[in-house]
C-alpha cells in the first residue's frame, strides 16, 4: 500500500485455500499471496509476480466468487501496532 495511503483505514478482504493465502485492499487494488508451504510466516509477497500469476488468478476468482458472511465485529482490534 501506497505511503499516501498510511493512516487510512483498510478495506481488506482474505481468502484462504489449503497453502495459499491471499488478501486484496479494495480501495488500492494491492494485494498480498503467499504460499505457506514454505512461508508460514508471510514474508515473501507473491503478489503481482509472474511465477505466481495462475495462483492469483485462481485465488482472486475464489475471493469474489465465495459464499459467506462479511466479518464486520472482531473480537478484538486488528491491524494495530
């Protein structure tokens, strides 16, 4: 996300599918994949890169396509430092 963005508040979406894990800011269109066979801990961001175009593809068409409610209460805050 873009510096201009920092203090914004996020509009994310996530969906999770056996070792992949993907989330989309909707505002931004940035987005965050990771396979978390061999990066349990998200630090490699395989979004946008070309090895990982077929697995973006396929988990952005699950994220819009899924069923399910919205989370719009949490248990606790999220995304604070």
């Amino acid at each position: 996300v873009s510096a201009s963005r920092c203090g914004v508040q996020l509009d994310l979406r996530t969906v999770h599918r056996g070792d992949a894990k993907l989330t989309v800011e909707l505002q931004s269109g940035d987005g965050e994949l990771y396979d978390l066979s061999v990066d349990k801990h998200e630090m490699k961001n395989l979004w946008n890169m070309t090895k990982a175009s077929e697995l973006q593809a396929q988990m952005t068409e699950l994220l819009w396509t899924r069923p399910g409610a919205e989370l719009t209460e949490f248990d606790m805050p999220v995304g604070v430092a």
